[in-house]
C-alpha cells in the first residue's frame, strides 16, 4: 500500500520467498464396512428438495386482474390491465428532483430582512404543517394501501409515490434547516397548535381504516371503508389540503420574496397533482370493478368536516393577513378546489356550490413552465416540465 508521506524512491529489492513443499501425510485406509450391516451410512447425504410445480403455467390472464380482490399472480407486470398506471411511472420519473437543485441563499436573507412577523408565522406553519402531512401520506401509501392492491403496475406506480414523500419531507427539512429555525419546535407545533393538529387528528382517523391489519376486502362493509378512506386521501388530504396549503407561499413568490422555497413547492405540488389524480382513477375504478355504491351522506360530512378543519388552520394562520392573501381567500379557494374534486369523482354533488376562483393566478404560479436564466437556477423547461394538466 503506497503511503503519501512517503518519498517517491523505488522500494528495495527483497529475494523472493523460497516455498517449502510440504508432503501431504498419507491418509489411513478405513476399515471395510461390516457386512453385518445393512442400513447405508446417509448422515453426509443431501437429497435435493424437488422444486414446486404451479398448478398452472400458463401466462396470466389479463381479465383476472383486478385493483383488489384480483386472482393473478401479483408477480407478472405483462400483460397490462392498467396501462394508465404505468405511464403515471414513466410520467413521474420525468419529474425526479432534489431540495438541493435549489439555491436558497436570497430566502434566508427575504426571511431574516424582509418578510413581515405576519408572514414569517405563516412560512413557519406551512412548514409545520407540510412536513408531519407528508410523512403521515407516505405511511399510508407505504404500509397501507400499496399492499391491498392486487396489480403490480398500480403498486410501481405508488412505490414511486413513496419515494416523492419522502423527498417531499426532505424538502421541508431542507427549508427549516438552511432558514435556520428551531427544528425541534417546527416540528413539534402538530401537536401543540390546536388548529394544525385538529387536521392530522382528522387525517389519522379517516386513513385508519386502511391501516387496519385485519380488513378484509372481500367483506363489503370493510371494502367500502376502504374505499371511503381513500377517496379521502385522495380527494381531501392530497387533492384540498396539499393544495392549498402551498398557496401561502406562492402569495409570498409573487411579491419576489422566498423563491427558493415556491420553486421547490412548485415541484412538490407537480407530483401531488399526480398522486391525487391516481387515487381518484383508482378508487373510481375499485367503485366500478367492486359495483360500490358510495353512502352520500357519509360523503357529505367528509367535506363538511374537511372544511371546517380547514377554516380553523386558516384563522389562525392569517388572522392577520398578508399582503395579497386573506383567510377569506383561502377558505374560498379550498372550497373552489373541493368542487373540482367531486367532479373528478364523478359525484353527483358539488360540496360547495357557486364557490368562486379568488386566486386565478395560482395556477400558473404553481406551474414551472418559465423561463429561467440558466446559470441562476434549475433549468426546468426540459422533459421534466412536461405540459401538465391541473385538472
């Protein structure tokens, strides 16, 4: 091994080491078994286990597949029933990023110089709020619904959604610890701010259902339970909450102030998109495959509940408004985006008719097809800003 400290001389020439041949010691012959005996020896003998045969070795049958409840060999990818689900994979792949693809150094300055004590408490509670949301959606992804569905190419796909929470924490982690905040207290604040905890309380009990170990999915009051839960996860948790909840900072980026942290918002709500948008097909086609018919009343209250809890998170996140952002404009637009929702579950009621659009720009703020200067910033404009479709 070359040791650095070491002049550059050539090593000193050693004689090769001569080799001493050692005879092996002669083996003893062992004595002839006793022609008493009649039982071989078989304690060295290793029988082969003979590998199991299928009962059939057919390829899969595509019309055995099914979200749950289905019959095929989970283990066979092809032939697709869902081809949709597969180009979510291929479609989310595009959209691979990293917290650290963003400079944050002009937030830290916007943070400690700029933003008001009113917005420096509300870009502290998104944070407080985004970060135990999104280890509470990858838990339920992870350990609850990937195992319950019974198509591998639906399963990729939420793998996937797996691994874009945990980069999703790790984007929040990233925000708190280059701002420099008390990281012990962001994170804590679930569980001590009534109005943020009331939404995680909420969370938990609705996804509970899918968390439980002893569902059965062949039950149809369990499938419906499920199927309950995920429509909330989706359509709510994922498709209101989230979705909102990133709209606090947008209004910061407009003025110009915290774009490092909007820019990485905006990718996160790119695959949040993507995840609501797969959750509302898979459920509408569990409800489709299984014959579900949804209890609307059940359903009502789910958006009853929803909003209130959104209401409280509002009051006091900007019970004292920012600059071109109030808790008018946010309860408003959690209820536009609820509308948007039933409709894409295919529900025959809107929760909150004639809810207005107060924020029509929020849709092309959040969205990251911009022109950037190249040695600034991320170039964004490539395959992984693929044209999106917000609805």
């Amino acid at each position: 091994m070359l040791n650095w400290d070491d002049p550059l001389t050539p090593p000193k020439k050693t004689p090769p080491t001569q080799l001493k041949l050692v005879k092996p010691k002669e083996q003893t012959e062992q004595p002839p078994a006793s022609n008493n005996s009649t039982t071989p020896d078989t304690s060295h003998t290793i029988t082969p286990t003979p590998a199991p045969t299928p009962n059939n070795t057919s390829p899969i049958n595509v019309d055995d597949k099914r979200v749950v409840n289905g019959m095929a060999d989970i283990n066979q990818l092809a032939p697709f029933k869902y081809p949709w689900a597969w180009e979510y994979f291929l479609n989310a792949n595009k959209n691979h990023w990293t917290p650290l693809d963003i400079n944050m150094a002009q937030d830290v300055h916007d943070y400690h110089h700029k933003l008001t004590q009113e917005e420096r408490h509300v870009y502290e509670n998104v944070l407080a709020y985004l970060t135990t949301s999104d280890i509470l959606a990858m838990r339920n992804i992870g350990l609850a619904v990937m195992e319950k569905m019974s198509a591998p190419e639906l399963q990729i796909y939420q793998a996937r959604q797996v691994y874009e929470e945990a980069n999703h924490t790790w984007t929040y982690q990233h925000c708190i610890e280059t701002i420099g905040l008390d990281q012990s207290e962001i994170y804590n604040r679930y569980r001590v701010v009534p109005e943020i905890h009331g939404k995680i309380q909420i969370a938990n009990r609705r996804l509970n259902a899918a968390l439980r170990s002893d569902i059965n999915l062949r039950n149809r009051d369990d499938l419906h339970e499920f199927v309950m839960s995920y429509l909330f996860f989706s359509g709510i948790f994922e498709g209101c909450w989230f979705y909102n909840g990133f709209t606090p900072i947008f209004a910061l980026q407009r003025r110009g102030l915290m774009k490092g942290t909007a820019e990485q918002l905006q990718y996160i709500m790119r695959d949040e998109v993507m995840h609501c948008s797969f959750g509302i097909r898979v459920v509408k086609q569990i409800i489709r495959e299984e014959n579900i018919t949804l209890d609307q009343t059940a359903i009502r209250q789910m958006w009853d509940e929803a909003e209130a809890a959104e209401q409280a998170y509002a009051h006091y996140l900007l019970d004292d408004p920012i600059l071109g952002y109030s808790t008018d404009d946010h309860i408003e637009q959690f209820r536009f985006i609820a509308n948007r929702r039933a409709r894409q579950l295919n529900l025959p009621d809107e929760p909150f008719p004639n809810a207005e659009n107060r924020l029509p720009w929020l849709e092309e703020q959040a969205n990251l097809r911009k022109e950037k200067n190249f040695f600034e910033t991320r170039v964004t404009e490539y395959q992984t800003g693929g044209a999106l479709n917000w609805d």
